[in-house]
C-alpha cells in the first residue's frame, strides 16, 4: 500500500472537501459519492476525515459514527434514491481487499435491473469443505481472542454506588 500523509489519495481528497461530492458528513467521518466510476448509480464511500488505515484502529466511539452514517446512507439510498438494496464492504488490509491505505466502508444501492442483483458478496468466495473437527478448531482460536476494542474495563471501588448496583445485579443473576 502506498505511504500516507501527502501520497495518501484520501488525505488528497480530504484536503479540499469542496470538490467532494458530499452526500453526508459528521465530526469524524465525510460520505461521498463515489466520482467519476462508481460500482453502481449512487455508490458512497465513508471515510475517516483524519488518516486512520483501517477500521480496526477505530475506537468505539468512532465505530459507532461511521456506523450510523453508513445506515444513514442506506435509508438515504432506498428512499432517497430508489435502491431496491444494499451492500456494503469493509476492506482490511490488501489481502482483504483494501485498496488504499485509508480506511473506507463502500455502500453501493442495488437495484433489480442490474446484471448481478441479488448476488451476495459471499458468492465470490467458493465454499470450503471444513471437517467438523477444524471448525471445533477454529471455534477455540477464536476464542482464545480477547477484544477489548480499546476500552480499559475498570472495577468499580468497592465503597461506590456503582459497585453496590453491580454487586445486587449478580446476587439476583446466582438466584
């Protein structure tokens, strides 16, 4: 993937919103449509107004915008523009098939008179034959996984309100 900063496409972009064709924005995040070939009429790329190379750099309240604005902007489609349906990617890392180095979500109306309507996104990938032992496997990788999405947990102190509402919630949870 290319360098960031100056050689980032999206940065490039970014610097001049004027010339975006903006269809939605919050503090974070710009949408726009996706100028001049998009994969369909009224395709929208949201994007992270600063350099963040994927989506799992976001901490959760940067996941949650950029995820109300992408169902913005799928209600925006099939109301707004009389998208018959919805798909949406989220790329990570080129093998993923993250194009650029800056973190994007494509959301791109279907409508019933394209060639592919209906095909899901999974259908690119062929099916596996996974014995019953790998998925097993594969199970207790994944779970062997702690995810803290970047939020530190931290006990509440022992003399709070907060510690002895917890403490009643899970006296009533063991009855």
């Amino acid at each position: 993937m290319p360098p960031q900063g100056d050689q980032c496409v999206f940065c490039q972009l970014i610097s001049n919103p004027s010339e975006l064709k903006l269809v939605d924005e919050t503090d974070n995040f710009y949408a726009w449509l996706e100028y001049p070939e998009p994969r369909a009429e009224g395709q929208v790329n949201v994007v992270p107004k600063e350099h963040v190379e994927s989506i799992m750099e976001l901490g959760p309240d940067e996941y949650t915008e950029g995820m109300v604005l992408v169902r913005e902007i799928m209600e925006k489609m099939k109301k707004g523009i009389g998208a018959d349906g919805v798909t949406t990617a989220i790329h990570v890392d080129q093998i993923g098939g993250q194009m650029l180095d800056h973190m994007y979500i494509q959301v791109i109306p279907r409508y019933e008179s394209d060639e592919n309507a209906g095909t899901p996104v999974s259908a690119l990938f062929p099916k596996e034959d996974v014995s019953e032992e790998r998925f097993d496997s594969i199970r207790s990788e994944m779970d062997s996984v702690d995810v803290d999405f970047g939020v530190e947990h931290v006990e509440p102190h022992p003399d709070s309100q907060k510690f002895r509402e917890e403490g009643s919630e899970k006296e009533s949870d063991d009855s």
